[in-house]
C-alpha cells in the first residue's frame, strides 16, 4: 500500500506518519511506501525510515508527485486561521489551489490506472461560525449548517464540498473529518488563532509565563494530538457503509472554558505553574475566537466507536509523557515542573 500525507512534516502529520509506521498497515494492508509532501522536509526520524520518501516544496509545484499512483491519502497540508486572516491571496493559493490541484492530479491517476485512492481531508470545527439568519447552537453538531466567519474556514467547507464531488463522480473515495483544536502542541506558537490553546499549558509548564489573548469564559472543543490521530486513521479505515452518505463528519472534541483548562493545570502541576497564565486581551485574536464554535457533538463519529478525551487533566498527562518518550518535543519541555 502506498500512502501519501500531505503536510506530513507538520506537528500532527509527522505524528500521523509515525503511528502508521508503527501500525505498519491500514485496512489489513501492509503500508509499503509513506510519501511525505510538505513546505518544509520532514523530520529526520522518519526520513531514516526506508519506507519514507520526502518532497519539500509548495504543493503547486507537486503535481506530479500527486500524479503517481497512490492507495491512500491524508490530506493535512493548510495555511492556518491567523495566516488566511492576514494574507487572503496565501490562503487561496495554499488551501483551494492546492487542494483543487491534489484532487484533479489523484482524478487522473485513477482514470489513468484503474485505481481510485481513498482520502481523508483534515478538515476544521472552524467550519462553524455565527450568523444573522443561522444562529450558531451551544454545541455544533455533525448537521449543523456551516456558515463560517473565517478565511480559513471558509476554504475548510470549500474543501469539504469539492471533495463530495469527486466522490460523488467515483474520482477518488474521499471523506472530511472535522479536527476539533489540537492541544497541546509541542514547540513554539505558530500563525494559528487556536495557538493559544496549546500555548497556556506548554509554556507553563516548560517554566515560561505567557499571556492568554481571551476571557476566561471563553470554550471551545478541543482534542489530544493521540486522540486526534486515532480519528484519522479510524475515519480513514471507515467503510462507505459506515460512513454513510454525507462525507463531513466532526471528531470528538472534550468542550473546555480556558478556565477549565487552567484549573486542569494546576491540578496536575501544581499552582506555581498556573500562575505563570496572564490574561492580558488580543482584540484580533478574540474576535476571530468569539466566532468559532463553542462547544461539539459527533455521533456519527461516535458511531464508529470514536470518543472524546476522557479529561483535560488526562490531555496534559499526555502531553507530559510525550515530553517524556516522542521524538520533536525540546528538552526543556517540562522545566517548569517542580
């Protein structure tokens, strides 16, 4: 079986390579060759894998790449939510132009070899947004109306909607899964709006104070990077009769207030890390966050035995044992731990 993730050299595709190779297989086929198409080249650890072929680049210029002949596909490259805000030309080049480009290339290599790959597109609860003629609910369902308030989520739903369409042609067997926010992400705070949400636990607990940009009051579902994950491969492995016939589904997400979050850090690492959390208000950052769902559901991916995350408190106990044992995460990770 021959895989190809895009934006594998990224926090979650590097980590969604490395438990393929781990599993060594999906859908009870031995993974013989993981292609890693990204900007940047992908860690080393999985470059030394001889399973592993790297391509750095923009994937504009990867068309033939994409062309080649693929089983399987993990759609996960994207500018993030702050980067469409502040670049609208690089949020089309490198969400919509990309993936249109993945998809016509995957199209004609299954015309051209009889083999239609299966694809899953990492797609966002960003989706979702507040609108005068469709209030957004408490908690966002897997068939709540997307009316997105956001660049970045508005090239998610795009994505989602072209990649029905080459499914409904029989060009590739694509569905879309709805990442609720990862958290906690390792390493230094990226172009996200969501950065925070990783950011008010890891920079604590690496011994650094750091401000949170929203009130207190502020929720949102998020998700552990295993969990997140373990919903890629499992919608991945899906049948289309388990799927059903609409291709989004939203992935369980734990619904947490940032104060349930700093009260789940305090618990697990004691108040002298919590107090390194300032609230000190970003009017960019919490206008875009106050438009984004605050709470999910997903009972079609509970369907396929998916659940959320049993705690935050168990969220951040995985982040400090993959400080401890994953490869990526920096040494002085945890400093701030007594």
């Amino acid at each position: 079986m021959r895989i190809l993730i895009t934006g594998g050299a990224g926090f979650v595709g590097a980590r969604l390579a490395r438990e393929i190779l781990k599993r060594g297989q999906l859908k009870g086929q031995s993974v013989t060759e993981l292609v890693i198409a990204d900007l940047f080249p992908a860690p080393a650890d999985l470059l030394a894998d001889p399973r592993v072929k790297g391509h750095a680049g923009p994937m504009l210029e990867q068309g033939e790449l994409f062309q080649s002949g693929f089983d399987g596909v993990f759609h996960l490259a994207s500018a993030v939510s702050g980067e469409c805000e502040l670049d609208f030309d690089l949020g089309l080049r490198s969400n919509l132009d990309s993936s249109r480009l993945l998809f016509d290339r995957l199209r004609a290599s299954a015309e051209s070899l009889g083999k239609v790959p299966r694809l899953v597109f990492a797609s966002s609860v960003a989706v979702f947004g507040p609108d005068v003629g469709n209030p957004m609910p408490d908690r966002v369902t897997d068939t709540t109306l997307p009316t997105p308030q956001t660049s970045y989520g508005t090239h998610k739903l795009m994505i989602e909607y072209m990649l029905a369409d080459y499914t409904r042609k029989g060009y590739i067997d694509g569905r879309a899964a709805r990442l609720m926010t990862v958290t906690v992400r390792p390493g230094k705070p990226n172009g996200a709006a969501s950065s925070f949400f990783s950011g008010i636990i890891r920079e604590p607990l690496a011994g650094t104070d750091t401000l949170c940009p929203v009130d207190p009051d502020v929720s949102h579902p998020v998700s552990s990077p295993g969990n997140t994950i373990h919903g890629l491969i499992t919608v991945f492995e899906a049948s289309r009769e388990a799927m059903g016939r609409r291709m989004a589904l939203n992935l369980p997400g734990l619904n947490v207030k940032v104060s349930d979050m700093l009260a789940a850090l305090e618990k697990v690492a004691g108040p002298a890390v919590r107090a390194r959390v300032k609230f000190e208000r970003d009017p960019r950052i919490a206008g875009i966050v106050a438009n984004w769902a605050k709470g999910s559901t997903s009972d079609r991916a509970n369907a396929l035995g998916l659940t959320a995350d049993a705690s935050f408190e168990a969220v951040i106990a995985q982040y400090i044992d993959d400080c401890q044992t994953r490869p990526g995460y920096p040494a002085e990770a945890l400093n701030g731990l007594q």
